[in-house]
C-alpha cells in the first residue's frame, strides 16, 4: 500500500506509527478535508527523515 488517510486523535495516530511497515505518519491541521493534503511517497532511500531532496541537478537551458 503507499498511502491511506486516516482521521484520528494524537493516540490513534500513535497507533498506526506503531504498526509493523508503517513507514510514516503525518498529521494534518485541523479541519482541513480530505481533498487539500498533498501526500508524497517516500523514497525508498529515505527510512531515517524525509526531508526534501537536494536542489543540485541540471537546470535545463
């Protein structure tokens, strides 16, 4: 699976953390629905941060 949406508070969040092959949890604010979350994979390098990637390639001319 890549992504799911869930609702849930802080301890169900923490819950599916929990789960085995959960590679991410990220909270959304308050009241924003189910259509306004930009949801990005994880690249399989990532496993520690998912920070974004470096700005360091080939501007094209």
């Amino acid at each position: 699976m890549l992504a799911v949406v869930v609702r849930a508070d802080r301890a169900g969040l923490d819950a599916v953390a929990a789960r085995p092959g959960v590679r991410a949890v990220h909270a959304a604010p308050a009241g924003v629905t189910a259509r306004e979350p930009a949801i990005a994979p994880l690249l399989p390098g990532q496993t520690e941060r998912a920070d974004p990637l470096p700005d360091d390639g080939v501007v094209p001319s």
